[in-house]
C-alpha cells in the first residue's frame, strides 16, 4: 500500500472528503476520536499485518505521523 491509498483509507475512517487529507494534516482539526484510533489499528493488522500498541497511536499528532507508525513512507 502506498501513502495516497493509505491516506484514503484514512479519509474514509474519519468520513471527510476524499482529497482533503494530506501528511500535514493535524488530527486534531479531523474527526480523530478513540473510535478512529481503533478502525486505524484495525486497518493496520488487516492491510498491513502490523499489531500496533495503542500507546504509539496516541502520540501520533498528524497524518504524516499515523503513516511512519505504519511504516508507509511520507
């Protein structure tokens, strides 16, 4: 998976408009919320086999940051 198709997953898991995610995006300003957090862990083990701690998700403060704990490069 590369970064555009996993920003999109993104997009999708907090239901904004396709497009409007980029690295730099603050997940504050986004429907970020616990739920979130979870579809993200969610997508990472099915999409890319990674169990991530939910303690690395919560440092997480962009976009950019939920694609390097991803391992997807930016």
């Amino acid at each position: 998976m590369n970064q555009q198709e996993f920003i999109t997953e993104l997009e999708s898991i907090v239901m904004t408009k396709k497009g409007s995610l980029t690295p730099e995006s603050i997940l504050d300003d986004i429907n970020w919320d616990s739920m979130a957090a979870l579809e993200y862990q969610a997508l990472a083990d099915d999409k890319l086999e990674l169990q991530l701690d939910p303690t690395d998700i919560g440092i997480c403060r962009t976009v950019g940051d939920l694609c390097k704990l991803a391992g997807i490069s930016t």
